[in-house]
C-alpha cells in the first residue's frame, strides 16, 4: 500500500503526470510527486482487522496521467422542449437537479456556438458543479462543496503549489469570483445557474484552450481553480457523469454506488488500517477504501486487498465502472487496490502522506495483476 517503485516515482520532464499529496508542496511541472515518510504503520487495536502490509510495503500507481472525461451524451438541440425531456431522462440517474442539468447544456450549448473549438462539455461544468455547490446545495456564501466536506469530515484540502488566496469571495452555484464574472463578459445573476455555466464556460474556453484534449482540460481547470483538489472531483463526477449519460440505467447498481462513494472520499488521508470517518478513522488505506464503498452498496468485500482478490470472480478484457484493479503477485501476495472509475483511471488510497485520489489504474513496469468484479 505504500509506494517505492522507481517506475512509478522517477522524474520525466515533458511529461505532464500529476500526484496529490497530503503533505508537502507539489513539484510543479513534468511528473509530480511525493515519497511516503519512513515510519512504523499505525498499530491497529486487537478487534480491528488486520491490513494488507505496511509502511514498507510497495504499491500500485501513484500518478495521474493527463486525460479528459470521455465524451458523453450530448444535449438535444431540437428546441426547448426537446431539451427538457433530455435533462428529465438524465436527472434521476446522474443526481442533479434538473434545473441546474438544463444550465449545464445550455453552457454547452452556448460555448459550440461562440467557441466551436474549446469542445466544452456539459459534463465538465457539471463536475465543476457538483465541485463547486453540489449543483446549488451549497454556495452563495463563499463556502464550496469541497469546503463543506473538509469542514464536515476533517479533510485536508489538496492545494496546488500557489493555493489560492483565502480571502478570494466566491459566489454561486458555479463559485465564480467577481473578477472571473466581470472577465467573462456576463450579464444577469451569478447566482442564475444559466447565467453562470455560460460565465464559466468563457473562463474555462479563455486563451483558446481546447477541453477535448487531455492537456487543454486540465489546464483550464487549473486556471479556474488553483486546487489539486477541486481538480480530482471534477475530473471523477465528470467522468462519472458522461458514463451514466449513455447508460442511465446502471445508476442505481451497487458498482456506480460504490464509485459515487469512493468519489465522496477524495482529499481524505490514507490511513494504515484506516476504515474511514464512519469507523472512527481519519481515513481510509486501500482496502478499506474499496470495503466501505461496497458496504455503503449492501454489498460485503473481505478486509484485504489479497483475500479480496481471491474472493471476488476476475475480469476478462478491461476493467468497467465498479471492478476493483488488483496490484502484486497472483501467486504470492496482492499488496494494492482501487476502484476502476473508467477512461483507464482509478480511485484508491496509494500510501501514507497521500490522500485518497484518481490514478492511473494501470501503466508500464507497474505490477498490475488484474481486476475483480464484485458478486452482487
């Protein structure tokens, strides 16, 4: 569960791979990254389960290679009518209001219109969204969703190397600041969530970025908000999100649950024997991640990464949302594990000093050892 593998934590400049740490600034530019303190784990008290390893133990990949949400289902373009029925068949399954869904695609809408090639997404203004407000169930006083989950459950937030200034005032269920309002050329009520996804989108679209490639996206999530943080739950919602849009009928199984779950998680710090705010932890290690989030679906996992691996049917081919990627030798000893969210990215806790966070599920030299689809 803890990470040594000079493979997966060598400098390469040019390459732009991104690692959240819980302690420590990021290194800015090529591969970001950070090694794990040297310290003896956590003792665990005699009731609780016993982890899978230790401080010293290796494990799965701990970067995030550069990439977009995958496309998604597009709004309907017919008139107003054809895209409420569009918003009306999608807001049940994603979880969002269908008013602030409406506002996302008009977002969308709008940027084809004034920015043909920035390719802004509505899924991308609805991870932002979801980031931001939880699509308007907060907001308005400078307070965002990450903000209230790291107030709620004791989080530490993930900032990028220059953060971002406290006293910056957010406002609406976009928390966009005055400067970006009045940069975007907006009109209307920044509290209007119509007028504020197009705001958005303008900020997002600025300097000619391009949001379909994977470089282009992140930048402009960047620029929008200087939060490692914020970035990873815009990335995973939004990448839940265009998933869901295809395939609305899988929203209720117990793999999208347990992803939306592990998606809750984000920011929160690995935990050697961790089981999560619920148990009483700060956190999670990674099979207690991976545990919680089926439990949270009615659906029981064994407490190791290895006795999981060995108890759960394996996968042919790829992975899908919900599978559960493997990491160590199938002979010996699986050390890792993480949730597949999808477009070849995982949630997992990597390592002490990390916190739970979207990697790369699967990259060259790593010990990859497969995926395992939970029995429902």
């Amino acid at each position: 569960m803890t990470i040594r593998s000079p493979k997966w934590a060598r400098a390469a400049a040019g390459r732009a791979l991104i690692a959240l740490v819980l302690v420590g600034g990021l290194v800015a530019g090529g591969w970001l990254l950070a090694r794990a303190p040297e310290r003896p784990p956590v003792p665990l008290p005699a009731a609780a389960a016993q982890p899978e390893g230790n401080a010293a133990t290796a494990a799965g990949p701990s970067v995030l290679e550069v990439s977009a949400p995958v496309q998604a289902q597009a709004p309907q373009q017919q008139g107003p009518s054809e895209l409420e029925k569009w918003a009306a068949g999608l807001s049940g399954a994603l979880d969002i209001p269908e008013r602030a869904l409406l506002g996302y695609a008009n977002g969308e809408l709008t940027l084809r219109r004034e920015q043909p090639a920035c390719h802004l997404s509505w899924v991308t203004l609805a991870g932002i969204g979801k980031a931001s407000s939880d699509h308007g169930r907060y907001g308005g006083n400078g307070l965002d969703a990450a903000g209230a989950q790291t107030r709620a459950l004791g989080a530490v937030p993930l900032q990028g190397a220059a953060g971002e200034a406290a006293s910056e005032q957010r406002s609406g269920p976009m928390q966009l600041t005055r400067q970006e309002w009045q940069r975007a050329g907006a009109g209307g009520n920044i509290q209007d969530i119509d007028d504020a996804a197009v705001a958005a989108g303008r900020v997002l679209c600025a300097g000619g970025r391009d949001l379909q490639a994977g470089l282009g996206w992140w930048k402009a999530i960047e620029n929008y908000r200087d939060s490692a943080l914020f970035r990873q739950q815009v990335l995973g919602n939004a990448q839940l999100y265009a998933t869901l849009s295809l395939a609305p009928q899988t929203a209720s199984a117990p793999s999208v649950r347990a992803v939306r779950f592990a998606l809750d998680q984000l920011g929160l710090p690995y935990v050697w024997g961790g089981n999560g705010p619920d148990a009483g932890a700060a956190g999670f290690d990674c099979s207690g991640l991976t545990k919680a989030a089926y439990d949270s679906a009615g659906v029981a996992l064994p407490r190791t990464a290895d006795s999981q691996f060995r108890a759960e049917p394996p996968v042919a081919g790829e992975p899908r949302m919900g599978d559960l990627v493997f990491y160590g030798s199938p002979s010996t000893r699986i050390h890792h594990v993480g949730l597949y969210l999808g477009n070849g990215l995982m949630i997992n806790a990597p390592t002490e000093g990390m916190a739970v966070q979207i990697a790369t599920y699967h990259v060259a030299g790593d010990d990859y050892a497969g995926a395992g689809r939970p029995s429902i």
